[in-house]
C-alpha cells in the first residue's frame, strides 16, 4: 500500500527555501517527513553524514511558488518597489508606508500652517493649544538623503498611485497632503503614464510618470514635474518611527552608499 502525500503548505514551502539556503542539515521533525514523503526532499550521506537536498520536484515547486508570487504583487506595490530603487540609486535612504503620526490643522480652531513648525521640539501638547490635532499617516515612500549633517536630509514624500480613480480620491483628501507637508519637504506623485497629467495634480506637488512596466528592464520614469521644496528638519516622533522601521533594502550586491553631504 503507497504512502499517503500529505498537502503542501506554505509552511512546507518556506522550510523547502531554508533547506535550499542551508548545507542540508535535517531537522528530523513532522515537516521534513511530508516533503520526504511528498518527494520533494532527499535523504543522502555526505561526508559520513546524513544530509537532506531538495529534488528536482522540490526545486520546481520553489520555481513555481516564485512565479505566483510575482504575479501576486499588484502594480502599485511593483510600481512602490521599482522607483524605491531609482531613489536608492540617487542616493537616498528609503522607507516603504511609513506608519507615523502628522500634525494638521484642527478645523474649530486651526492655526496657521508656518507655525508647525515651532510645534516640533514641543510635541503634543503645544500642537493642542495652537489649534492644530494629530492624524495617522502612511506615505508610500519617505526618504531623505543618506547624509551626516541634518540641515541635508530633504525628507520626501512619494505617493504611488496605479490607476486614475485610485489618484484623484487621494486628492480630495486635503488633510492627507497637509500632513505630508508637515512630515517632509517636498510631495511627489507616481502614476504610470497615461493615467492623469499633471494639471490634475496640485502646483505644489511633484509628477513622476513611468514609461512602461514596472517588471521591465526597459522601464523608465520620467520627471514632468518637479515639487515645491520646503525646508523642514525632522520631528522627533518622527527619528522615532524611522528608528523602529527598516528601510528598503540595498539592490543584492550593491555597495553601501556614500554619505551626501553637500547641499
């Protein structure tokens, strides 16, 4: 009577790319007995002792969980990931959806916007006594440059949109821009062509098309814009929510940027 395969899971896959990664030590747990089983893993003797390599049917599953995956990714997220590198190339250190907290003005009793930035070194509590509330926000992309001296950093907005209706509903969130005004100094937007033109987008902010798919070597991203600059220096809230998040990662095998700093 044949074994039973058990069902592959996700949990089989990613202990499949460990063992790929690794020399082949075996666990010897319930896990590898399903791949063994399924035949997607091999037991063999090297050296005098026992090892564990994938099959050619474990490596075609890995192949094939790759390919779903890049199919997976929407294009906004592909789009995010593709001008995330242009970014890094220029020499800018880059964050993917930023999770921090902005100041914006409190409709009952706002104050002007050139006073937030008196509002910094205080936090909260000044913030509330000058009219103004805090809101939640997540850029596509924040970065600044990859410098030592703080009056160089240029913190920027990147907002990545991947069709026409997903652009103009986040326009008519004035508040949403208000507070990427008071996170960083300058507001872009990044759409694939064809999608809007500049004029649908405020003065202020800046337009990156890209020609092509994001997936392509070929692609490219064209500039039809260049935002409004504004100087700001971070909050403190906000070296904090940089401190507990990673940012996008260097391209494999890329060295390490040098530090930018001349204005």
């Amino acid at each position: 009577m044949s074994a039973a395969v058990p069902p592959i899971t996700r949990v089989h896959r990613a202990r499949l790319m460990q063992v790929w990664r690794s020399a082949g030590w075996p666990c010897q747990d319930a896990l590898e007995i399903d791949l063994l089983a399924a035949g997607l893993l091999v037991l063999q003797a090297v050296d005098g002792r026992a090892t564990v390599q994938l099959t050619e049917a474990g490596i075609a599953l890995l192949a094939e969980s790759r390919v779903r995956q890049r199919r997976a990714a929407s294009l906004h997220d592909r789009l995010a990931a593709r001008f995330a590198q242009q970014l890094i190339a220029e020499g800018r250190i880059v964050w993917h959806e930023l999770a921090v907290r902005c100041a914006v003005a409190d409709a009952a009793r706002a104050a002007p916007v050139a006073s937030l930035q008196a509002l910094w070194p205080e936090g909260e509590p000044a913030a509330a006594a000058a009219g103004h509330r805090w809101r939640p926000a997540r850029p596509d992309l924040f970065s600044v440059r990859n410098t030592t001296v703080e009056a160089y950093l240029q913190p920027m907005v990147h907002e990545v949109k991947a069709s026409r209706a997903d652009l103009l509903a986040d326009l008519r969130d004035a508040s949403k821009r208000e507070a990427y005004g008071w996170l960083a100094g300058a507001c872009s937007y990044v759409f694939p062509h064809g999608i809007a033109t500049p004029d649908d987008v405020p003065d202020d902010c800046g337009v990156w098309v890209l020609h092509g798919d994001p997936d392509e070597a070929t692609a490219r991203f064209e500039q039809l814009r260049a935002p409004r600059h504004t100087e700001r220096r971070l909050p403190f809230a906000v070296w904090m929510a940089l401190a507990k998040a990673a940012p996008v990662p260097l391209p494999e095998g890329e060295p390490l940027q040098p530090f930018l700093d001349a204005a």
